[in-house]
C-alpha cells in the first residue's frame, strides 16, 4: 500500500484528492494536514465525505514525511514552493498542485505570477505532471508539478496539432469556460450564489496565468515561441470545463490529417476520448470522471479548425490528474481509483 | 395610442412581446393570437402576467389587420413568411421576428434555411430592423425584419470596427453563449431541465444560420465577402447572450482607435452602453433590460482585440427590439416602455 | 413629487428598493446612503442599474432628513433602531425595513433578538406595514415597520383563518422555502455558489426570529397565544418565498369557508391574487412582482388544510411593500410603481 | 459473479442501475433491454456512461431470463406487472422498480393507481424491499417491489417513532422536496428547464400514491390506521430528496426517548446516518451516495418534533436500493458497489 497524505486537504482540490484517494485500492491515506482547521474532523467540514472521521493535522513537515511515500501539496503558489523544498529533504515523492513547479523557466513564472521564486533549480528538476505527454519522465521523477485544469484541456488538445505543423500558430483562440470550483473555496463577492447564479463572465482576459503555462509547453513542441488568446469564462455550474478552441489549417491540412494527429498521439491513452470530425462533447460527459473529450469541426469556409474539448476541472484538471500521476510513479495501473465515469445526471 | 396585435404570442418572444406592449404607454394590444391555445385564457399559460385575462384569439388575418395599426409575427420561420405576405395587404406596419425578412438576398436566405422564400421581392422590400444602423430606412419601412439574437450582439460589435476598417476579415471568431430561451419553448430532450443544469455545450458549430446574417450586413459595411466563425453554445440559463469576439488589429490600430470607431457610432443610441477599455460586461448586467453593453482588450502580445458584448436575448435580441423598431415607425421616443433596466438579482 | 431617501442602499433589499423608487413617477430620489461605499457610484456596485449615476453618500442624518420627506432604513437590527430614533427628530416619513419597529411588545423582541431595544416606545408608537391588514393606521402613521419576508407571507394567509376562527391552533405548521437573497449580500461559507448550488436545507428550525413575528400578529386576531411550527428552508434560487402551511380544520369547516374568509379579506387588495381551491401557485408566478399569490387543497381524509402561498421575498417581502406603504402614507394609488408582472422567465 | 440484466435500461432510475452494476465488483451484465431504443449504443444515449458501448437489446424475456440470475425492471407501472409475471416463469430473482409490487392490499393499490393488477396474488408474495426494515423476507424473495423515493424517505423516517409509539398519528405532516430526477426523462412542459431553472412548486397536494405506499407500512408498525399529509415540491435540482417531517410528541417523550429509538433500529445499518438532536443534514451531503442522513429538533415550545431526513431519489430512493436488495438477495455484503460517497461539489 502506497501511504499518502495531503497538505492543504480541506480546498476543493484537496478534498476531491482525499475522496479519490480514500477509494484508491492502492493507497492507505496516513495525514490530511490543514493550516486552518487542523484539529477539526474533516466530516465537519464535508459531512458524508469518505474521509469525513478522519482528523485534520497540523502541517509539521517531518512527522508528515517519514509516514508518507508521497505526498500531495494543494496550497496557494509561493507558499507551495516553500513546503514543496521542505519536503524535498525527505525520501518521498511529491505531487505539487500549485503553479510553483509548471514551469522549465523561471523568467517566465516569475514574469506571470509576480513573485520571485525560491529555488528555480528545483523548479527545473520537477517534472510537468500532464500525464499523456510526459510518462515517461513523471515514472522516475521525484517532483511532479501538477497542471493547471485549464492548462490541461489546452494543451491536450493544442500539443498534436502543433508537433504535427496542422495549424497556423498566429491565429490559435482558445476560448475557455469554467465551472466555479475552478475559483477555489475563498470567500468573495463575486462567488456569492446570488452573483454567479443566471450569470456568466469573461475575466482576466489576455493576463490569466494559464496562458503562460499553455504558451511554454506548446512553444517546445512547435520548436519556436508560440502566442495565444486564451479568455477564461466562469459558468453557473460547479465543475467542468469546456473549450472551445479555433486555429486556421494550414495548406493543404485536412481533417483526416487532423484526426490522424489525435490518434497518433492518444490513441492508447485511457482517459482520452476521441470523438472525430463533427461530433463534440458536452460538459455533462466528463463531470465526474477522469476523461478528457475531444471532437472537431473544420469549417471549410474560412480552412478553420474548432476543436470542443472537455474535462472535469477538479479531476483531470487536478486531483484526478494528480492520482493518476501517483499511479505512474508507483508503477500502478494508470487507471487505478479513477475509473468512475460521467455523473450524466 | 397604436393598436397592436402579436400573431404568435405564446412562444417566449412573443410573451415577452406581450408583456412589453401591455405596459407601453402608447400602446393598446387588439389581438393575441395563437394557433394552439386560440379560446384560452393567456393567463392559463403564464399566471401573473400582464396580460393573464386576455383572451387568445384565432389567427384571423382581416379581423386582426383591420383592428390593428401594428401586427407583430412572432411565428417559425417559412410560416412567417406566408402570413406576412397576407398582412402586406392591409394598411398596417408589420415587424416579424422570424428569419424571413431579414436578408437582402434570398439566394443567401434559401441556402441558409433550406426552403424556398414565398416572396423574394417583400423580402427585399423589407428594412432590417437592427435599430441603431437603419433606423432612417425603419422610420418609412412598412416590413422590419427585426433580427435574431446572436446577430444583435454580433453586428452591433463588429459594425464600426468593419466599417473603419480596423481588423483583419480573415481572422474573425464570435464565440457566442446563449441562455436557453434562445432554444424556445417546443419540446425536447435535449431541453429538459436534467439535459441542461449543470451542463454546457456548443452547438451548430460552423453551420447556425445566423452566420449568414451577420456575414450579410457586415460584408455591407466592408464592401466585400466578410466570412466569420460563429459557434454559439447553451447556458444552464434562461436568458441573456454574451459574444466573445477575437480579431486581429490591422497595423497600427491602437486601443483608442477602436473606442474612437465605437463612440462615433454609438454615442447618441441609448441602448448602447460603452465601457471602453479593459473592462467588460457580465451577463447579469443587462439581463431583463434592452440594452447591449460592450467592452474590450487590446492583448498587445498578439496584436489582437478580444471584445465582450451582452444582450438579453429576449429583449434586445427579440421583444425589445421589436418594441424599439415600433418605436422609431411610430415616431415615438424610441426608449418608450423599454426603460427597465438589468435585473441584478 | 415626494422626496426620499434610502439609508443603507446597497444591501439586497435597498438596491430593489433604489430600483423601484427610481422608476416610481411621484418620487424624486435624494441620497442613497451607505456606510460601507459612500464616495462610490451606485454602478460600480451594480452595473445598469437604473441609479447606477448616483453617488452613494454618507449617512448624515441632518442633511437626509431636510432633504426628504421620508427616509428608508435598510440596516440591521439594533443599528436600525439607532438610526430611527435619530430620524424621528425630523419632519419626516420613516419606514424600517428591519426587525425593530415590527413588535408591540418589547419584551418578545428582546427575547428573540437577544437586544436590548433602545426605545420601547418608539417601538409601539410605530404601525406594523402589512399593507393589508393596517392600511388605515398606516395612513397616518410617522413610523412604519416593514415586516419580514416570511412574515409576511406567513402572516396574510393565516390571518383571515384564525380572525373566521377556522383552524386548530395547535395544530399549524409552516414550512417556508426561500431564495438566497434572503440571507443578504455578506459573505459566508454557506453563501458560496459551490454551497447553494443544486442544494438545499432546513435552517434555524424552531428558532428563526419571524416565528415570533407572525405569532405576534395572528395571536391578535385570535385574541389567544397562538404557537406555530415555523422552519425555512434555502432553495438554490436567488428570489422567492413559497410557504406550504398545514393545519386541521375546525369542526364542519369547508373549502367554501375557507374562500369566503380569503375573499372577504382580500378581494379588494390590488396585489393579493386567491386561486381558490385545488390550485396552488408556483414561485415564478410571482418573482418580480409585488403579489401575494395564495391557493389551497382540503385534505377530506384529515380534514386538514394544506395552503400554498408565494411572494417575491424582495418585493412584496422587502422593498415592494416599503413602497407600497409609502404610496399609502403618501395617499397615492397603493400600486403606484409597482405594476410590473412576474417575470415568467 | 452475478448474471444481472436490466429491462427499461435508458430511463433515469435504469441508466443509474446500469453505472452501479457496472462498477459492482460480483456482477456481469447480461442484457440492457429497452423498447424504445434496442439497437443502440447505450453511449448515444449517455456518452461517457461505463455501459457507454453496450447495445441496447429488445425485451425478450426468455433469452434475458435464461442468461441471468436477475432481472431488474425499471418500466412504468402496469407495464412492469405483465412484465414480471412472464419474468417470474423463470427461475431468476426479479427486483422492481415501478409500484406495482410494493403493496399488500391490492385494493389500496388499485385505488391509488386507477388500474386493476393483473396478479394481486403475485404482488402478494412479493417482499417490499425497504432493505433495512424487511432484510430477513428479502434474502429469501422471488420478488422483491423496490419502494419509491418519498417512500423510501418517509418509512424509514417515520417507523422508529411509529413502532414505538412516540409520535401522535393524527398530526403527521411528511413536507418533500425532490429534484427532477424523480419525474423521470419523458417530455413534458412542466420539466422544460425554462419553467423548472429558479422555480419551485408543490404538486400532486394531497393525492401523490406515494402517500398510499408510505400509510400501508407506517400502518402495520402501528397496529392501526394512519393516515398522514405529504406535500410533494419540485426542486430546481436534478438530485436528491429532502423530507421535513413534523409530529406531536405523546405525553412526556423526550429528545432521548426519539434517539433512542432510531439508535436501536438503525445503529447497525450501514447507509443510515443518525445525527440526532439539533443536527440536520443538507441535501448535498447525500447526492451521490446511498446513505439516508437524518436529524431533528424538538419545539419544546409546542411539544412538536421537526425531522429533517434526505436521500438520493436515484440511489437510496431507487437504483441503489436495488442493488442493495440484490447483495441481501445473493448474501453478498450489503454495501458491496455502493460505496460511494456524497459529490459535495
């Protein structure tokens, strides 16, 4: 049995880790640590939660580490980085949730989050924890960074069509829809019920994070510096994202060229749902599981190319992402305690 | 006070339309008509609406017309058509809300909506009832065809940034996310209510004939072919629409060109509500008024303009445009009746 | 034109209370007071909101007072009261819309605000402005004390029961549903969008304050205590109230003396629709409006009353009656500014 | 393994009892059978659903009957009994999920349902699986009627209290809230999300057949007749139930005496959760699980009990009681493929 703990379990990332992790054949959950209600039942918090007798823990590092194998930080960026180097002393592996350690480069996290790393050298050995696209070096890593929910769906979708030069780099829209989990659990006047219910916004139009992290990934698979639009949109539901991204075909690209691409990269990838040209997933399909849902049109028209993909954020864009991540680097079943399907209802 | 009549009150323009004209000032409602309910008290339908004790009457073409000095149609497409070539007839104005009068061409019309125009020349006969760009051309017309929902939102946004020549044609993306209202009110499974809570698709993508509309009055104001993508997608809501469009920015094109363009056209309407610059409208801000809101962001990286604009869609997009287009053929202030505004909560 | 002011205008029921005074054609508002945002538009807050020009000011009394002639207290209990003693020092009209000029008797307030009222009174010199029932004393009252959302609902369906001596005491049970506008615009946990939403439960069962509000009321009708069973419960809805309210019936009391009781009472009240028996209302018939809609089935197997009835919480519950009392303190037409309909959708 | 098959696959209880057999680690599939879609992939219908690549087979009884141990029907009433007595040809066990076994007096039945039973000796010698109070009949049916959601509430709410003779019986009031799941996937005005989004209403006052179901069994814990009111309300939610019940205490009972009486009939049933004296659970806590969750109040003011008790109406309520059924039926562990928790996000 893999011992587990997670520091910062009672946000909504972390709860959904404590209740995938609970259910996981694999794993034995030894601490839920929480800076703000250590000490409290963690059913107080979430009554009926699978982990709801278990007791919220101070965060003291040392005691954390020497029962754990992994551990799953889910904190706010910067002080992520802080824990993350605490617990690097010890022999166990990491799962960090935060943006701290996404990035190869530092200039750039640094340029995007407004805050000056503290070890930009363990920042570089982290490995990017999207778990389709680096397997191979998440199996040996000690430090995974876990990716952003919107960044995921991004760069799922983006990764193929760039490696394969599908697309034209100047023209890549990705117009992205979120549930309000995706907010976290902080208090504030914009998530009242009463603002968000019958609403809908754009925010942080072209300065939200994300697109840094989407930029950096796909930039090394195009082998030059790639920009895009990226406009978050929060929704009336609680989870889900759905993007609807948009690119011109270059010459001669068709959508079998397209679907190739897709195939070609995922076509053994569990989690990976590939619906094919003129048929896109709803939100509804994917809340609740692990999956990433794809489909596309090419509007001949204008050559243009709209993809529609969807994940669940708190699973596949975080928690869910994160597990299978630790199945990986334990050399489990990539699938083991995620193979619950859509909530379609 | 003009007498009014709605053919087609029972759908949810036309309840909205109802609604609208029952508590304007200058008007006096002659006929609601309906196929389905004809006998039946319109308040059976919609308990503590205004017009609950009226009693629906039969589609009667001569009875309604000569009683009437406006008849709105707010009837499917194709069997609008062939009820206002029976109302062009009588001495009365006439403003349809289906797709039937809304195009120059109906070549353009027939391939968009499949079937055959009755009447090309009432067609072309007809002024497009977008208020703020033809509202000389309205004032004599005696048919508006007053436009769809998402082609509100899209003209009214893209009309001056085409017509000062300030972006790109090849690179327009309206991406559109409607309340459910849009859909209507017939049945479908695809509309009950544990289809559409929590969920969030796209829909018709690269082939909602709204497309056309927008591509036919914007190639007006480009003079020439202006092709566009347009992907609307459905909120778990019931009302509002809000339109995220991309274009890339000509050379040159600054941030203040584009409010310059938006002022000049806009300044006197009292339905548009400019925010200029780096700040955007929420849904919710205009839902339950006739007003359209925009605002935008110059993302300098790209060179790219990101424009967000909100309209009721049952107003603005719909009823309210209607009464607004009554308004201006009936030289009356043209905000009578429409001065509600946002219902916040 | 009469001229008013609202202490305490950026609250829920202030900000409804703003809109609708706004549009009310015999009333020029003077100052909208805040202590939270005095210095900012009303805009900032709320976005196309008909007063969205209006800056928000201080809450200097002198300078509202010989401004107005009545002034709105929309603040929360115990520093209402404060408010109010200084407003009586004035010329002037007042009604408070919260829990400190409802009682008679100062020691039920006290005990169920666990207050002390700074002026017993003041308090029993204020009329209770359920418009209905104390029309004439609301006439020529100074002070007005605007019940509650519940109460108010609770307190006209029951009233005509126990005045026509229909019902056993003993035996009524209220079981209120209610949007979350109810509980305010502060922040809380258990406001979160991700808390409310396809959510909902019981709260403060058997303690909520507006039990002993309507016990208050309808114990003077029946010239005894009468004791009820009072729970509310949130519904995932930003507006409405629909109250379910059970009681046994008196010996030999028939649906027709139930009806007869409510049409006696009501049959001239402008916002108060009976459907008689066998029908009951939804919520959507009435959000937006300032009626009371009210319907109710004789369970002959129990013979046991089951009534339903429904308010707009922030109308007819809140701001709508406060204008409605206005009009009548003022002797305009009671409906005056309220003849919006319910907003079907 | 289990040879378990389904026929009314596609409705919204069947689509749920194909996930939990799905993921129930004793059970194999045989057969989804559904009229109206045989030929189909169950993922046209549910994408992303773990029977997504099922297809759908016609209902033909032999062929389902000899390939499996069991046969769940998920079919209206009345079609359900013809369809269960061929079933019960065959040496399977049968759980049903319409009304049509769940009584002892077919009278009653027939009374309630408006049709005659074709069986009432069938339905007699069905055992009526509310699990926690029948188990020792249910390990050895033949047929077991599967009891409905606001049964499944109100019984095992109400029988401790009933059975011990705690609660008067002539003042029982059974309040409940349910999501739309409960009115099943047809089409119809009332369940169009436009008129369900931000409503609610009470249906069905005083004449729902759940009523009947819950007097039958309540009335043979009492060793009399009783009768009680239930209020039926629609949610704008798609899941879950929440009963607020309330009942005169007899003389002298006390807060200890009514936990007491859960505590024995409930302390060793692993989906009950008792929270006992002034702890109510909030629907969430339950959506998604199996467990009814129930808390209460006493109103020593009137002498009066409020009990506040939820379940999932697709779980506990239906699909997960049948599963439930089905491991007491095959001496499996109870809770096997049913250990899921609530989806509190």
């Amino acid at each position: 049995m893999i011992k587990a703990s997670i520091i910062g379990a009672t946000g909504y990332a972390g709860t959904e880790l404590a209740r995938l992790l609970k259910h996981h054949p694999g794993v034995e959950i030894k601490y839920l640590a929480s800076k703000s209600y250590a000490g409290k039942e963690f059913g107080e918090l979430y009554p009926n939660h699978s982990c709801e007798d278990f007791v919220l823990s101070n965060i003291e590092i040392e005691k954390i580490c020497k029962a754990s194998d992994i551990v799953f930080t889910a904190l706010p960026h910067g002080i992520s980085s802080e824990t993350v180097i605490q617990l690097n002393e010890y022999d166990i592996k990491i799962v960090d949730l935060s943006g701290d350690f996404r990035y190869n480069d530092e200039v750039l996290y640094e340029k995007w989050y407004k805050v000056k790393h503290p070890s930009p050298s363990l920042m570089k050995s982290a490995v990017y924890g999207l778990s389709e696209l680096y397997k191979e070096n998440i199996k040996t890593s000690k430090i995974v960074g876990n990716p952003g929910c919107f960044t995921t769906c991004g760069i799922i979708t983006l990764y193929p069509l760039i490696e394969n030069d599908l697309i034209d780099h100047e023209t890549i829209v990705y117009d992205a829809k979120s549930g309000v989990t995706g907010a976290g659990r902080g208090l504030s006047n914009a998530l009242h019920f009463c603002e968000v219910e019958s609403n809908f916004k754009a925010y942080k139009i072209a300065n939200h994070r994300h697109t840094s992290e989407i930029e950096e990934k796909i930039s090394i698979a195009a082998n030059e510096s790639v920009y895009i639009s990226f406009t978050p949109h929060l929704l009336p539901t609680k989870r889900g994202i759905l993007g609807t991204i948009y690119a011109n075909l270059k010459d001669g690209v068709t959508a079998e060229d397209i679907q190739k691409a897709f195939v070609e990269k995922y076509n053994n990838q569990p989690f990976i749902k590939l619906l094919g040209e003129n048929k896109t997933p709803e939100l509804k399909h994917v809340v609740g599981s692990n999956s990433l849902i794809t489909g596309f049109v090419v509007d001949k028209r204008l050559n243009r190319l709209i993809i529609v993909s969807v994940i669940d954020n708190l699973l596949k864009g975080a928690a869910g992402q994160a597990v299978q991540n630790m199945n990986i680097m334990f050399d489990l079943d990539e699938t083991t305690g995620l193979n619950t399907d859509g909530w379609y209802l």
